[in-house]
C-alpha cells in the first residue's frame, strides 16, 4: 500500500511538473498566432522528421548491441530497436518507467538478465550525457556570450556535469578491466566512511560487471563513439528538420549551427521528470530560440510543439504496439510450451 502511495505521489508530481512548465512556456503566447504558424508547417519535413527519428532509433540500437556484444544471447538490432521504441512510448506515460522496460523487453525477447540489460543502460545513459555535454562546448563556441547572457547558470553546470560524467566513466572502466580488485578496493574504501552500505555496494557493482564487459574491448570503443557522433548528429538534423518545417532557413536565417544549439539547450528539458519530456522541452527549445535568435515566441513554441509531438506519436506508434504484442507472445509461449510437453509422443 505504502509502494503505491509513493508511486502515486511520484506521478502526481510529474503531472504537476508538466503543467508548470507548460504554463510557463505559453502563457504568454498569442493563441491565434501560434495556430497559424502550426497550420504552415510542411508535411514533407515533418515526414522526414519521422524518418530521421527513426534512423536515430536504430542508430541507438546498433551502439548499444555494441555495448551487449560480449556476453550471450546475442541481442540483434531489431530486438533493441523494439525494445527503445517501448522504452520511449513508456517514457511518454510514466516518466522514467521506460528503461526497466527495455530491459524487461530483452529479457522476454532473448532471455537477456536484467541486471545484465540495465548495467549497459546505465553506460548509455553516461555516454548520452558525455556527448551531449561535448556538443553543448561546441554550442557556446559558436554563441557563447549569447547563451552566457540568456542562460548564465548553465556553462557552470555543463562543466560540473562533464566532470562527473567523465570520473564515472573511468571508474566503470577501471570496475570492469580490474573487476573483482576494483570491486574490493571500492568496497574497501567506502566501508570506512559508511560501512552499513559498503557490502551491499559491492554485491551491486558484481551483479552489473557481467554488463560491462564491452569497456574491456578497445574496439569497442570506437563503435560505440561513432555511434554516439552519428546519433547527436541525427538530433541535430531532426531540429534542422524542423526548422525547415516552418521555413527558418530562409526567415530567420537558422542553419545547422543554430539546429546544433538548439539540439544542446533542448536537452536539458529532458531532465526533468514529466511524461514524454512534455513541458520542459517546449520551454528549453523556444527560450532558446527567442532568447538566442529572436524567433517570435508564437513561432517558436509552434516549432517545438510540432517536432515534440512528430517524435512523440512516433515512438508511440511503434513502441505501443510491440510492447501489447511482446506481452502477449510472453503469455502465449508457456502455455504452447505446457501443451507441447502434455502431447505423447510420436
């Protein structure tokens, strides 16, 4: 009963998060204006916003097969695709709830541990969070005083953030080449300070080795920074897209530096934990551009609105339904497997 109290609480909350964020980004906004500029948006560049999010999705699935490559059952891009695709659909209804799902889904798909699954999405995540922090040092220096002026909490925090993404990177390096050493030395140290949680740690850091195993292979490491290169550049074109979708090329002049920007900034209202980023994404992606470009707010919001929603009932439409077929198959096989077993044999 207490489970779903807090589970209740935690939602409420994000409802609560979403509607304040969303206030905050249209309360002002002209109604009429910003119904215009969604009328104006070009079907053939929100079709290639679909595609493009697609590929990124696939992209996506290809880096992290890299990172399960090492240990069996093989996992296919196809079976990862899926199971990102439910990852993002249930991101959309319960904030967070969408990375134990992928995991679920390769466990029901290829009999993938869970433990296993979430120590490679616990890496994706830190790498995620690495290039996207690389990308935002490419961002202030092709704006910088402008972003300075407009956002001036953030160089601190990007690089605070950096820092620690890239000290947790080491140690899960260092966890997997010198595993049960390191495991001991980390159990070691922390038993000093906080010795109740020390044993516990290092019964952690031994159930998530087995998904790190992709660290000790030095060819892995460049598949898995061409992938993260190409999947930011593929955020980066579905901004482009976008932008294209409501002719900021040529009104406002917005190129691939503007899209790569925007593609930093906008990340951040990934953050917070409302459903679907809906919300603090809106807000991140149209301060920036009024703040960065001088975009009207109408335009800017009806920009952010469209790709939110493109990439949204995208993922929707795909995830949605392979999860209802996963759990279903998953419902389906025992008892076929049961009847098999009951038959005589032949």
């Amino acid at each position: 009963m207490a489970g779903r109290l807090k589970t209740a609480a935690q939602y409420l909350l994000s409802l609560v998060l979403m509607g304040g964020f969303l206030y905050w980004a249209f309360r002002n906004v002209d109604a009429a204006a910003l119904g215009e500029s969604l009328r104006s948006t070009s079907l053939f560049w929100a079709g290639a916003l679909v595609v493009t999010a697609l590929c990124t999705l696939v992209i996506r699935a290809w880096r992290w097969t890299v990172l399960m490559r090492s240990f069996p059952p093989q996992v296919t891009i196809r079976d990862a695709s899926l199971a990102l695709a439910i990852c993002y659909a249930a991101n959309v209804v319960i904030p967070r709830s969408g990375e134990a799902l992928r995991a679920v889904s390769l466990k029901w798909t290829r009999g993938v541990t869970l433990s296993t699954a979430l120590a490679t999405v616990l890496l994706e995540r830190i790498l995620d969070i690495v290039f996207l922090l690389i990308f935002l040092g490419a961002s202030f220096l092709l704006v910088r005083e402008r972003i300075e002026a407009a956002f001036p909490w953030m160089a601190t925090l990007s690089v605070l953030a950096f820092a620690i993404c890239l000290a947790l990177l080491a140690a899960l390096a260092a966890v997997s080449l010198y595993q049960d050493r390191a495991v001991a030395l980390i159990v070691r140290l922390l038993g000093r300070v906080w010795p109740g949680a020390a044993t516990r740690a290092g019964a952690l850091l031994g159930t998530f080795l087995e998904g790190l195993h992709a660290l000790r292979s030095p060819a892995a490491y460049l598949e898995i920074a061409v992938g993260s290169v190409l999947l930011n550049i593929g955020y980066v074109l579905i901004i482009y897209e976008g932008f294209l979708a409501f002719d900021f090329d040529g009104v406002y002049a917005l190129g691939l530096d503007a899209a790569l920007v925007l593609m930093a900034l906008s990340s951040f209202g990934v953050i917070f934990p409302t459903p679907g980023a809906a919300g603090s994404y809106h807000l991140f992606f149209s301060k920036s551009l009024v703040a960065l470009y001088a975009v009207p707010q109408s335009a800017a919001l009806a920009c952010a609105t469209a790709v939110h929603a493109i990439a949204t009932v995208t993922y929707l439409t795909l995830g949605g339904p392979a999860l209802l077929w996963q759990r279903r198959r998953r419902r389906v096989e025992p008892t076929t497997a049961v009847d098999q077993e009951s038959q005589p044999p032949p």
